[in-house]
C-alpha cells in the first residue's frame, strides 16, 4: 500500500523515495496530484473554512486545488517539510483573497449605485450597455466552448446563486463551480487581452 504523503516527504529527506515524490510533485504527475487531492482536501477544507463557509468555501477549495493541478510554479514554491501545512497556508491566503475581491466588486457596486444619473449619464450608460452586450458576444463567440454557455448564462448574465443554477442545468452544484471558474480563467484573458488593443 501507498505510503501517505507526509510519510513519503518525511521518509528522510535526501533518500530516492522522498525526492522521487517531490520531482513528480513539481512536475504535476497525474497519481501524485490525485494523492494529494485525496488527502489533502480535509485539510483545504479546514484552512478555508476559518474565513468561509457555504457555497463560497466550497468555490475556493475548488480554485485551490485548481491552482495546485494547473500551475507548476505553485508547486514548485513547495521545497519540502510539511505539504499539509503549506497547503494550509496557501489555501488559507486564497480565501482572504476571495474576501477582499468580493469587498472591492461590492465597494465598487456600492459607489455605482450612489451616482446621480443626469440624463447624459443615461445616454452614457445606454451606451456602455450596447459595448457591454458586443463585448460579451465576442467572448462567447471566440472564447467560450459552447458546453459552458448554460452556466455563463445562469451564472454570470443572470446572476443566479449556485444551487439554483445547478438544479436549472441539470448538474452538480460542483460540476457547475468547477465550469465557473474555467470561464473566469477564460473571461479574465479576454478581457485582459481587450484592454491590450489599441
């Protein structure tokens, strides 16, 4: 039977078994990354649950092992000791993070809010409204793989919570986060990418 990760890192440190599983680590080998998920998800859970709970616990438990399958150099910050306590860390700062994004897009409602619209404003904003709905045609067209369209819509035009969007489209309040935060990845490059062009 598989020894469990903390036994395989701390087996002694220098010998074959423990930096073998450290080169597969970084590289992102498959059985290596599932033995991580396996066993480390009660302590993501823990670690994310100090700052969240509900759904929003369940959205950045997902983007933390997101990161850890998907970036290397994330992998590679991990040199060794405790995975279990630097998972901790690094699932712990992704939370505060998830609250201090949601504190600047609900400032940033908040003052949106506030404004007197005149009727220029009006104009201004039908204007923007017009950019806004061309800007997301785009992303769905060149970006966004058609099996997410369901969950761009439910999600992000609609705005509906993730229980009630997962019932609509027939699918797993988890399938549904993990497709959520494929498309912010996607939303986020194309929008980047526009802000780019001259």
């Amino acid at each position: 039977m598989q020894a469990n990760i903390e036994e395989a890192l701390c087996s002694a440190l220098g010998e074959d078994g423990a930096d073998r599983w450290l080169l597969d680590f970084h590289a992102g080998r498959r059985s290596v990354l599932e033995q991580c998920y396996r066993e480390l998800y009660p302590t993501v859970q823990r670690a994310v649950g100090r700052v969240l709970s509900g759904a929003d616990q369940e959205t950045v438990i997902h983007e933390v092992f997101y990161r850890l399958i998907s970036r290397e150099e994330l992998r590679r910050s991990f040199r060794g000791g405790s995975l279990k306590a630097w998972i901790g860390t690094v699932a712990y700062h992704q939370a505060l993070e998830f609250v201090r994004r949601q504190q600047r897009e609900q400032g940033a409602l908040a003052q949106v809010r506030e404004l007197d619209v005149g009727e220029a404003e009006a104009v201004e904003a039908s204007d923007a409204e017009c950019e806004a709905r061309i800007l997301i045609e785009r992303f769905r067209r060149e970006c966004l793989p058609e099996k997410w369209h369901g969950v761009f819509e439910a999600r992000f035009l609609r705005q509906l919570p993730q229980r009630e969007a997962a019932r609509e489209l027939g699918i797993h309040r988890t399938t549904l986060a993990y497709q959520e935060l494929r498309i912010r990845s996607l939303l986020r490059h194309f929008l980047l990418r526009e802000g780019s062009t001259p």
